[in-house]
C-alpha cells in the first residue's frame, strides 16, 4: 500500500454534473446507486493511471485480477452497524469516497491453498461504533476507520510484511495501529497464501540487492569507476521501493528495517 493522491486524477469531461445528477436520483427520487454505476465505472481507466494499474490496496502485479472501484463507505448496507443503515448513499457518487481496488481485496473470498478468508465487500468497522453516521446530516469526519486507506498520507507507512513466509505484519507497535492493521489485514485479504508468496519473493529479492549496494559500497575508493558500479546497484532498489512497483510500500518498510549507521545510503534512498 502507498499514499495515494487522489488530486492528480484527471476526471472526463461532464463527469462532475454527471455525479451530481446521479445524486439526486438517488436522494431525492429514491433510486438506487447501481442504477447509475457507469458514473463510478467510467473512472477505472483515470483511477489505474495513478498506481500503474495495481490495486491501491495490496499493490500486487496488476495481472493479478480486474480491478474495479470500490466505496470505501460501502453504498448500500454495512455490516458493522448497530442500527438499520442502508449504506453511504449520500457519497455514492462522491470521488473521495472511491478506491481502486482488486477483485481479491474486494470481494468475498476464501483461498482453499492457505486456509484463510477475506474480502472488504459491505465491511466498514469503526473505533467507535457510536460514531457512525446515518445521514448526510451527520458528520463523518467523527468516524475513525479502522480499514487503513491508501488515501491518507501516512497510513501506508504502518504495513509491513515478514522476512520469514512474506505474510503481512504490522510495521508499529502502537496498539490502536496495530489493531486497525488486523482488522485490515483479515478484511481485505492480505495474508492470502498466493499474495504472502509473491511478497516474499519481492522482499528476498530486495536483500540480495542490499547485499550486493553493501559490497559495492564497501569497494569505494574514490575512482569514478567504482563509483559508477554503486550508483547502478542503488537502481534497483529505489525502483522496488517506488510507488508503483510490486508491493513498494511493504518493501519501503522493509527498508527502512535494514538501516544501520555503516551504510548512511540506506536512508538517503528512504528520503
């Protein structure tokens, strides 16, 4: 998972009347948000632009599955309410309240190789469930979700992944963190089997890397031909750790464990 700027999206043309039609039918004449889901559908294109293609969630290779967008608030009924709730309808068609996101941490699913089962569907757990809202009249911005979201600077940053068997694992030991990192995990089905083993082949791949800077490093001697050879092997690990490549966000965080005073470019690299 990386930060996800959802200002660089570059929406169609009449899109914004288009949203604020389909709106209306919806809270005012009492339609149904499905009715009008080509006005959600029409952004996958502009949504994959800004995450090369992969799932703003799990990042996985964008091969993987179809990716859809998905409402973070779910539209039409959530699962964790205490109270009759018939979903977000109000931000149905509001372009903060839409993520883009893969078939496997979407929907219900339970992967027969590991064991395990996920999928966010009509999921949206909060902090505290006496803070949720009901009604456009209520304040969302009192909700504290417990799903992480790509779309707040920062939460990225609290998802890591184990050397051992490459499964998902909370990068903080702050409790309420590591809480909302379970809950996420389990809902959006990130410590499915066939994902763990992709991670880790993505995080032993990035130590043979490291490795290999260490030694170049070590070889420094001042002439612009070892120079040159340390340069070429920091490439490739910045591009792993870039936004947009396989689990960058995981294998930032994997990063930023190898730091040791020795080799100061390590943090140069983080930034």
């Amino acid at each position: 998972m990386r930060w996800i700027d959802q200002d660089k999206i570059q929406l169609p043309e009449g899109w914004i009347d288009r949203a604020a039609q389909a709106k209306q039918r919806v809270m005012v004449d009492g339609a149904k948000p499905d009715d009008f889901d080509g006005v959600w559908r029409c952004l996958k294109d502009p949504f994959a632009v800004i995450s090369d293609k992969r799932c703003w969630i799990c990042e996985a290779p964008a091969a993987r599955s179809d990716n859809a967008i998905d409402h973070f608030r779910p539209k039409n009924r959530v699962a964790e309410a205490v109270g009759k709730h018939s979903g977000y309808k109000w931000l149905a068609f509001k372009l903060s309240n839409f993520r883009y996101i893969c078939t496997f941490c979407n929907s219900k699913r339970k992967d027969r190789n590991g064991g395990t089962e996920g999928g966010k569907a009509d999921h949206f757990p909060l902090q505290d469930e006496a803070s949720r809202a009901y009604c456009e009249d209520d304040d969302t911005d009192d909700e504290v979700p417990l799903l992480l979201d790509p779309c707040e600077e920062g939460e990225w940053k609290l998802l890591g992944c184990s050397v051992e068997s490459g499964s998902p694992v909370a990068a903080t030991d702050d409790p309420k963190e590591c809480e909302r990192v379970s809950v996420s995990i389990s809902l959006y089905h990130l410590h499915q089997d066939a994902l763990n083993k992709m991670r880790l082949s993505q995080i032993r791949d990035l130590d043979q890397k490291i490795v290999a800077a260490k030694d170049r490093y070590n070889e420094l001697d001042g002439s612009a031909k070892r120079q040159k050879k340390y340069r070429d092997a920091l490439k490739p690990i910045l591009r792993m750790i870039s936004p947009g490549s396989d689990f960058s966000g995981e294998m930032y965080n994997h990063l930023k464990k190898r730091r040791v005073i020795e080799h100061p470019w390590l943090q140069t690299l983080l930034g």
